[in-house]
C-alpha cells in the first residue's frame, strides 16, 4: 500500500508486463482497410479524433505489436506538441500509435481514470516541459516519462478525485455545447434577419414588408482621416475575437511607433476596418471602437463613422459588418498584387463604393436587438465556461497534489 502522503514515478502505475513505450517510426501509405495508428494531432482536448486517423499495414502493425493499444490505456505526446493526454475509446482498441506518442497502460492496482487526470496537472506538465528538449523538434524521451512525480493516494481516494474531476468535465462539455448551438444559432439568425430572409414583427405588431433600398456605404457612412496629434496615447488594434483592444492587452507589449501624432484618432463609436487576413475573417474584420473613449489607430486602417444617423443605426451596422456580408463584395474591389505585406489593396473610395441593403431605421433597430440579445447569452454562457474550467484547474492543483484530501465512499 502506498503511503497518502507520498509522490512516485508514473512507472509505478503502469502494468509490469506493457511497460511505457513508443510506437510506430514510420507507418508509411495509407491504407484503407488497415489498422488505424494515432498521431499527435489526433489528440486533442483529452479525446482521441477518429475522423482523420492514418491506417498502416499489418505487416508494420505487427512489427510494433508492443505498441498496439487497448481501451483504457492512455497517450502520451512526447514529440513535437508535448503533453497531450487521452484515454483510448472502445472503438479503438487493436489500434497503433506513431513515435511521437506514449502508450500507458495502468495496472489494476491504480485507477487509469486518475492518472489520465494527474498527466493533466499543473504539476506534471511542468515537469513534462522542463524535460522537453531538442531544437527541430522537441521531445521528451520514454526514460524521462517514466520518472515523471505523480501523486499517489490509494486507490479507492484515487477513484473518488476522478469522480470530482469527472463531474467538473461533464459540466464543462454541456456549457461547451450549449454555446457551439447558441453560436450556430446567432450565425443562422444573421444570415435570415440581415439579407431580409426573415422579417421581424414592428412596434405595432405587424411583420415588416417591402424590398429594401440598396445604397453605397458612402450614403450613411464617411471616412475619418483626423490624426491624433497629442490628443491620445491609447494605442488599440483590431482583433477578430476581441474588436478593438488596447496594444498593450493583446500584443503584451506595445509595437506602435513612439510618435502617435501620424496615426488616426478614432473616437468611441467609430468603426475601423482592418485589412488584412485573420482567422474566421478572409477579407479582414470591421470593428466598431466600444471599450475606450478613444484610440490611437494605424493609417493603413479605414476609419469611419455614421453619417446619416436618421436612417442608419450603428448597432445594427455593428452587427452587420460582423456578419461577412461584406466579404463578396470586398473580394470583388481587391485588387490585384493585393496581400502585400498580408494586406489586402483595398482602396477607400472602392470601399465606400460598395453596395448594401438597407432596411428602414426601426427595423434595423428590431434586428439590432435581437442579435445584440443573441449576444448576451454567448457571451454569459462563455463566462459561465471559463469560470468552470478555472474551478477545474483550482481543484486539480489541489487535488492531485495532496494539498486536498478527499475522503472515500
């Protein structure tokens, strides 16, 4: 029996008879109807992804029978990417793994459960990349996975922490996919209220009717050029997931020039259109200045800012411009030898050019609130996620170092 109070190699858990070890060097072609071999990038948040598995022959199978895996033994990555973890499916079992990947096979004194948790913590994923090395590639090699220091309480405290740990997963995965629907859902909603697909009901209760107008962005929106001469030092840039954010926050450090007095002042409520490819924005992402009063922004930034505030209204074009309505028509005024410097050679006027429907002001406002409520309930459910997964962390530095006992059934 081992002591509560003690750390031991991961070695100690692992069955005598499959000891730690790597797996296939090279798997060669694919093969339709041969035996699935798991790589790195198959292992991912804890799971295993079986849509994209390389399958090799059984003659190379064979050759590294000692790596073969069966259900409830656990991955290690140790080359490239180091420290993923999961837990063999059913499904998979009979399957092989690449060099880059460790197989563990628990004993049945211990709980696989726990150790796939325990590989997780703080703890011993520090020590993980504190023995990763090389300069290509890094890794850690099987003899430095053995030692690696695991918490070691019996098995019946063992099984009670996965059990916790388990719990805190489960509410994790459904908050996890009650904001992928929620997501989906708002994605559907833009695409049915902005083209006009679905018309909302007006104050009197009567559903919104007629074909509405199409303009230039030129007839309710004009650019913004004032430079900042002094009057900010609040440097922000445009990020996909985060709108326009202070240098500092999302770069942690500040890349702008030390003299701002060249670059546009953009004030709250003004819109920014940042040119260049970011992830989920292939024409480049428009945002609208809402956490500061005002910001210091790059001249290779459109800048603009309602005009026609009787018919146009900013919370409804807020939405618009991030619904990638845009994209075709931007497409359509890059020109060519464009992307420089990953830019795209949008030119101000061709931008202002662009044609857009409008709606009347009321039903750009409806529309406006129902995406705007759409919104809250993402970003509620995401602080609900964030605030689970910290919990899980806290419970984990605690739990699978002895710093917190729990006590079995």
């Amino acid at each position: 029996m081992v002591p509560n109070h003690k750390t031991t190699a991961l070695d100690s858990f692992v069955e005598p008879r499959a000891p730690i070890c790597y797996g296939i060097l090279k798997p060669g072609e694919h093969v339709s109807d041969g035996i699935p071999v798991i790589k790195v990038k198959n292992i991912i948040g804890g799971r295993i992804l079986e849509d994209d598995l390389l399958r090799t022959s059984l003659k190379i199978h064979n050759q590294y029978k000692r790596a073969e895996v069966n259900q409830g033994d656990l991955l290690l990555t140790i080359r490239g990417t180091t420290g993923r973890v999961a837990i063999v499916p059913p499904s998979l079992s009979g399957a092989n793994i690449t060099q880059d990947t460790a197989r563990i096979r628990v004993c049945g004194d211990d709980d696989p459960l726990y150790v796939f948790y325990a590989l997780q913590s703080p703890s011993v994923q520090q020590q993980i990349d504190l023995n990763t090395v090389g300069q290509a590639v890094k890794g850690i090699n099987i003899a430095e996975v053995k030692k690696l220091r695991i918490f070691h309480p019996e098995y019946s405290e063992q099984k009670k922490i996965a059990q916790i740990l388990s719990t805190w997963d489960k509410a994790i995965t459904t908050t996890e996919q009650l904001l992928a629907n929620s997501q989906q859902q708002k994605k559907s909603l833009m695409q049915q209220l902005l083209t006009g697909k679905k018309r909302l009901l007006d104050e009197s209760g009567v559903r919104f009717e007629g074909e509405w107008a199409e303009i230039k962005l030129s007839s309710v929106f004009e650019r913004v050029t004032e430079k900042n001469n002094g009057q900010s030092t609040n440097v922000v840039t445009i990020s996909g997931v985060h709108g326009l954010i202070r240098q500092e926050d999302f770069f942690k450090k500040t890349v702008a020039s030390e003299t701002l007095d060249g670059y546009f002042l953009l004030k709250k409520g003004q819109f920014a259109y940042n040119k260049s490819y970011s992830n989920g924005y292939p024409m480049g992402a428009i945002k609208r200045l809402n956490r500061y009063r005002d910001g210091v922004v790059t001249t290779l930034y459109i800048c603009f800012e309602l005009s026609d505030v009787n018919n146009a209204d900013s919370d409804y074009w807020e939405h618009y411009f991030e619904s990638g309505l845009m994209n075709k028509g931007l497409s359509q005024v890059a020109h060519e030898g464009g992307r420089a410097h990953g830019l795209l050679n949008v030119k101000p006027a061709d931008f202002f050019s662009l044609k857009v429907p409008l709606p009347s002001k009321e039903e750009q406002q409806k529309i406006a609130t129902v995406l705007s409520s759409a919104d809250q309930e993402i970003s509620a459910l995401q602080q609900k996620l964030d605030a689970l997964k910290q919990e899980k962390k806290a419970l984990m530095q605690q739990l699978l170092t002895g710093k917190r006992r729990v006590k079995a059934n």
